[in-house]
C-alpha cells in the first residue's frame, strides 16, 4: 500500500519545515517564512490524503469540507513557494500568478458549494500548482548571482517536483502506482529542499564575500588610519589599514612585524597617556590627541576613537578604532590662537594680550614694574595724504623700532592703530628712563638714514615699586604724559611731518 511512502513524503516534508522555521527565526528572511508556512500547508495536506489513501479511497470519498481543505492547502502553499523563491532572487511574481491562484480558491470554494463530485476537480488545482513549483524551478535557475552545477540541478529537480504535481492528478483511482508515485515525490521533495537551502547556504557566503569585498575596499581606501588591536595573550595588529604609510610613513607590514613599533613611534610626551588610554577601558566615545614621529622625523597629531572588546568577565582583549590625521587642524589652531594675541600687521602683541599680561602682572607681582605708551605722530596726515599702504609701513616700522628698543623680556604690544604699549617687568626705574632714551635716539637714527619714511612717536612712562599694584591706574599715568608729550610738541611735530612728506614726495 501507498501509506509508508506517504509517511516517507510526511517525514521529508516535516524535516523542511524544522529547517526553515529555524532558518526564519535565525534571520527573518521573507522568503524562509514562506517557504515554512508553504511546508506546513503541505503537511496538512498529506495528513488530509492519509484518510483516503492508507484505507485504499478515492479523494472523492472524502468528505466535502476535507476535500476544500486539500485543495486549499495546495493552492496557498503552492503560491507561497512560487512568491519565496521570487522574493528569494529579489524579484517579485507576476501580477497574473496571483489571478490565476486567486480563480483555483474559487474553483475550490465552488467544489465545496455545489458538491461537484467529478475526478477532475483537483486537476485545475494540481496543474496551477505544477505549473508553479515548475516556474520557480525555472527562476531558480535564471538567478544570475549564485553559478555553479547546483543551481541547475535544483531547479530542474523543481520543474519535475511540478510535473509530478500534476500527474497526480491522474492518479485516480489510488492503485499500485500511486505508491511508486509518492516514492518519487518523497525523493525529489527531499533534493530539492537540500538543493535550495544548499543554495541558501551558496548565496549567503556569496553576500559574505561581496559584503567582506565591500569593505575591505572601503578601509583600504579609506583616508583614516582604521585597525583592530589585541592586547592578550600578546600585544598585535590583527589589521591596519594603507592609510598608515601616507600618514605616518610606515607599511602595515611593519606594524605587523614589530606591534611595538605603534608604541616607539609616539611622542615620548604623549607615551604614557596613550597607555593609559588602552588600559582604562574607554568608553565608545572617548577619543585621545596624541603625537607621533613621522618616518622623516616630522611631527603627525592624531585623534583616536577607540572601541573595547571584552570578555565574558570584563576583561578587554582587543580594540577596534579608528585614528585620524588632524596635523592640519592643530596647525590651523596654533595659527588662530596667535593671531587671537598678536597683531596682524606687526607681529607685536594686539590689545587682547596686553590686558591678560596687565592681569597677571597685577594678580602676580615679582617686583617693580614700568609701563610705557608710545603713540605715532600725525598718521592720519600720512594716510590722508600717501594713503593707508604707506601708513602700514609707517606703522610697521615704528613696530620694529620699538621692538628693538626695549629688552627681550619686555612685553611690546600694539592696542591701537597708532598706539603702543611696553610692560617692563623686575626692573628698576633706570631701565625704563634708559629704554625711552634709546627710543628717541633710534627714532632719530631712523629718520635720517630714511627720511622718505619719517616717523615721529610721543611718549609717556610711568613706574611703581609697589608691592600691590593697580596697573589701569599705572598704564593711565603713563597714557596722560604720552598725551602730554604730543600737546607739548604738538605744532612742532606736525610741521615736522609735512615737511618730511614733502620732501619725500618731491622729485629730485
């Protein structure tokens, strides 16, 4: 009888199912559900033919509502193979597959309403459903991503899996053949499942690979230094990217040859904070800024973000980061926080540094302390007259003169576009005297070895030995006989200059 074959078709059936609920819960493919639910629709399916084909019936002999549930459960788990597979290979069924399953659920409905009670009534359904699992088979083997003999192999064994469905049709009524017919089933139903979850498997590390290709392509090109530390049982490079050689001038190979050259290659100052960064176990978003030596001796800054690997007790055994070259960025910054204390014209000081070095000195005393108030003469006749280019030299020069004037300690500063101040520090009252001499005499020197650049400065000091120093009422005293000094010689300077312009501007 056919009923041990049919239990052989039942158990194949049944292991499919196992494999693809599992496969499904494992990662929630749309296409494994499908093919899941379609296994267990098949199962109620041979379940339903045990009534009438171990007793040696006809599927007729069944009662109507079992017979709706056999074609029912043909129709849809033949629709959700043929939409598994298509969802498999990423396209999607044609629109009229789903007519054509949609007139087989009407067909059965009908079946079950009139009671038609004719051997062909499971033929249109069992036909749709060859046709089906024969299409699939035919996709199957269209899918251009997966290559080799197995793919061919079981999308043929598919396209039988679908002819047989449709001479069982004919197998009516149950004989002697109807057992060889459900061997031959059970057989090709138990290939063509090891075919699609091989080809499953096949597909799966296809995308690994494109997936491993995919990013390995992107770290190698990639501009960030991107590598994977572990740190026991011993310290190595598992992977560091090519970006190491552009940015710091060595190989990857050399890393992995020598780890500890990552180590030997950092700044000695930063060394021991790069250690401590790796062995506290810092969080994702924790980076550190940190220097090393380029293989030609130049200085490289890098922020590194780290991501601790750990096992089951804590401890960490490994990082994943990413290091970036910010040598740009620190040079940018080193050039913003100068230009935020120093003049942009003369290089001297600006407004800014003077009142934070007027702060210290007050908050910090370490002796007597003099502030001198230098201020250009006539500038605005030299910009009205010769324009604001040759006013800059003007004022570039009376910078240098200045500079050169006063002793390397001395803090020079330009807080106005005409005005000048010095902070002398531990010094006597002397010094200062002397320093403001010197001034007048290299002002002198300059306007008679240059007299088309003629550049005349007022200018005031004042001096405190005081233990408690107000230095805004110090810079105030010496402001007032700067302006002193200009009111005094005010005519005189100013005749002075235009002279000095004049004969400047006169052609010889």
């Amino acid at each position: 009888m056919s009923g041990p074959f049919l239990s052989l078709v039942f158990l194949n059936t049944l292991l499919m199912v196992v494999a693809y609920i599992y496969l499904y819960y494992q990662y929630r493919e749309r296409f494994l559900g499908c093919w899941a639910v379609a296994g267990v629709l098949y199962l109620m399916e041979y379940c339903n033919d045990l009534l009438f084909i171990v007793p040696g019936k006809e599927f007729l002999d069944l009662p109507v509502a079992f017979q709706f549930i056999d074609l029912m459960c043909l129709i849809t788990g033949g629709f959700l193979l043929l939409q598994g597979i298509t969802s498999f290979v990423g396209k999607s069924p044609a629109r009229w597959w789903a007519y054509a399953y949609l007139g087989a659920v009407l067909l059965a409905i009908a079946n079950t309403i009139f009671q038609i009670q004719s051997p062909l009534v499971s033929l249109p359904v069992r036909f749709l459903l060859g046709c089906g699992t024969s299409w699939a088979g035919f996709i199957l083997m269209s899918y251009r991503k997966i290559s080799g003999l197995g793919k061919y192999l079981t999308g043929f064994v598919l396209m039988l899996w679908g002819l047989m469905n449709i001479a069982f049709a004919f197998h009516t009524p149950v004989n002697e053949t109807t057992q060889w017919a459900y061997l031959a089933v059970a057989v090709i139903g138990a290939f063509s499942v090891m075919g699609v979850l091989l080809i499953y498997i096949k597909k799966n590390r296809h995308e690994l690979s494109e997936s491993e290709k995919r990013f390995r392509l992107l770290t190698e090109n990639a501009r960030d230094i991107i590598y994977r530390i572990t740190l026991t049982p011993q310290f190595a490079f598992d992977y560091i990217s090519p970006a190491v050689e552009t940015i710091i001038g060595y190989a990857p190979s050399e890393f992995y040859r020598r780890p500890a050259l990552f180590l030997e290659i950092t700044h000695p100052e930063d060394r021991s904070a790069l250690t401590a960064y790796l062995k506290t176990g810092v969080t994702v978003n924790a980076s550190l800024v940190f220097r090393m030596i380029h293989q030609n001796q130049s200085i490289v800054w890098l922020e590194q973000k780290n991501v601790p690997l750990r096992k089951e007790n804590g401890e960490i055994y490994a990082y994943e980061g990413i290091a970036r070259d910010i040598t740009e960025n620190k040079i940018i910054e080193k050039r913003l926080e100068y230009l935020s204390r120093h003049d942009a014209l003369t290089g001297l000081g600006n407004r800014f540094s003077f009142e934070e070095q007027m702060s210290q000195t007050e908050q910090n005393p370490t002796g007597p302390v003099g502030i001198v108030v230098c201020d250009i003469d006539g500038l605005k006749v030299i910009n009205d007259s010769l324009g604001h280019d040759y006013g800059d030299l003007v004022i570039k020069e009376a910078g240098n003169i200045i500079r050169n004037s006063f002793r390397e300690s001395d803090s020079v500063t330009r807080i106005g576009g005409d005005e000048f101040a010095v902070i002398l520090r531990d010094c006597p009252r002397e010094i200062v005297e002397k320093s403001c001499n010197r001034l007048r005499k290299a002002l002198v020197k300059h306007n008679s070895q240059k007299p088309e650049l003629p550049i005349r400065i007022s200018i005031g000091f004042s001096y405190s030995s005081l233990c408690e120093l107000n230095m805004k009422e110090l810079f105030k005293e010496a402001d007032n006989r700067m302006y002193q000094e200009k009111l005094e010689q005010g005519k005189i300077a100013h005749l002075a200059i235009i002279n000095a312009l004049l004969k400047a501007i006169t052609p010889r």
